[in-house]
C-alpha cells in the first residue's frame, strides 16, 4: 500500500541526487532492468543511442519533438512514445559508457539509465535501467509493461547497431 502513493523525490532531486549519482529510485513503485549483448563496439552502440533524432526510424512510435543545446549534461529536450509526451533532462553523457536523462509524462517521474559495458571479445552489453514514480502509478502503468518497451528498445538498439556492422561486412 506504501508504494501505491509513493510521489518520490521533487524531479530536481531526482535529477541531482539520484540520476547523476549514477542511480534509480529503487523505492519507486515501477522499476525495470533489462540488458542485451550486442555483436558492435560500444563505441558503435553510443552513436545509435545518442542520435535520439534516430529514435523514430529505428523505433517506430518514437519521436523527437525539440532538443535544446545537444546532447549534453543538463540539456532538455522533448520526446514521445505515442500519445505520451515526456519533458526530458540529461544527467550523463559520458560517451561509450552512459547516457542517462530524467523526464516527467503526465505526472510521472522517471530515471532512464543506459548503461554501456565494452567486453573483451569487442562485443557491448547494454543495460537499461528505469524507475517511474507518482502516486497510482502502479495502477495504470505496471512494471512488465515497462520490462517489454525496454525489451524492444534494446533489440532495436542491437539491430541498428549490428546493421552498419553487417553491411560494412559485404
């Protein structure tokens, strides 16, 4: 019962002390890990994930609407999965190893965290995390709905990037 009102953090301190600490809201009532091995270098992978202009080619339904100063440490920029608009905030961008941003969709506070590891044979893990946060949330938005969108986000991510890698091939 606790959760199912649980607000979280104000969006700044979300921002600020979570996010850019390297970390979710593990207390939110909607969290998610998902992580995928993809045949590119995380060098690679980092260009496909932070082109969010490319969003909507490699994952239809997703859009960008504004993007303010790049992509960069406290940048906003405004996006969508369908109907859903999030107001979005950077809180990492490190190159190769990870971009993380926080956002707000119809009350709803979020933490993405994409998280890129380069293993030795110069494969990459890509590890998504994310909590959502507000009071009912749990309600109208569950966790294994989140656990799928990710699911298809990172296969997407893989496909793009293992595509240039295959075509370069022939």
């Amino acid at each position: 019962m606790k959760k199912l009102f649980y607000a979280g953090p104000s969006l700044e301190a979300l921002h600020e002390r979570y996010a850019k600490q390297g970390r979710i809201d593990h207390d939110a009532p909607v969290t998610s890990v998902s992580e995928i091995r993809i045949e590119a270098s995380v060098e690679r992978v980092w260009d496909v994930l932070a082109d969010i202009a490319s969003w909507e080619r490699i994952r239809p339904g997703y859009r960008l609407l504004h993007l303010e100063g790049g992509v960069a440490v406290d940048a906003r920029f405004g996006w969508a999965i369908g109907p859903t608009r999030i107001a979005g905030r950077f809180a990492v961008v490190d190159p190769g190893r990870e971009l993380t941003w926080t956002g707000v969709a119809m009350g709803v506070k979020a933490i993405d965290q994409n998280l890129l590891t380069p293993l030795p044979d110069g494969t990459t893990l890509y590890r998504l995390e994310e909590s959502m946060a507000a009071p009912l949330v749990g309600l109208f938005f569950r966790t294994d709905r989140l656990r799928n969108q990710h699911d298809q986000f990172l296969a997407a991510v893989k496909t793009e990037a293992e595509r240039v890698i295959a075509h370069s091939l022939k």
